[in-house]
C-alpha cells in the first residue's frame, strides 16, 4: 500500500472512479488529498500561538476578556485561514502538476 505522499498512478486511478462515481466520501477524500492536511498544522499552530501572544501582551487583556465573542470569532477567524491554506495548497498543486 502506499505511503500518502507517494505517486501510485493505480491507486490514484482508482480514487478518481470513485470520487467520479458520485460517492460523498470519495469526494470528501479527494478534497482531503487535494488540500494536504499536513499543511494546515502549521497554519493552525500560528494562529494559536499569535492569538496567545497577543493576550498575553496585552495589558488586562485576559482578565477582561468576554470569551463568549472571541471564541466565536477565532473559530470564524481559523476557518478563513484554513480555507486560505487550502486556496493556496490547490493552486500550488495545479500549477506544479509537472513537477
């Protein structure tokens, strides 16, 4: 079987009739592969950790905080970005098909 990653032109043939097939769970496979997953762990830690940094430098930031916007809003906020990685991740793949 092969490593996610690798180029195995049968298996990538045979994902292809499935997500072709009309099978949502294909079709949510290819998405995943197409949007490479590992990518958006570094998108996710960034966000996190910039969000963090500017609560902890902010002055009275965490003691006033109203958690029941900002988490709404962050989880808003996280969902932009990874949709930007994906945006990002696709064309790259599109563009470096040859490659």
């Amino acid at each position: 079987m092969a490593v996610e990653g690798d180029f195995d032109p049968e298996a990538v043939s045979q994902f292809v009739a499935e997500a072709q097939s009309g099978s949502i769970k294909a079709k949510f496979r290819a998405l995943y592969k197409f949007t490479r997953p590992h990518t958006s762990r570094g998108t996710i830690l960034a966000s996190v950790a910039g969000t963090i940094r500017a609560l902890i430098d902010t002055p009275g930031a965490l003691t006033n905080v109203k958690w029941r916007r900002l988490l709404p809003r962050a989880f808003l906020g996280m969902i932009a970005l990874l949709l930007g990685n994906a945006f990002i991740v696709g064309i790259n793949q599109i563009y470096d098909e040859k490659i």
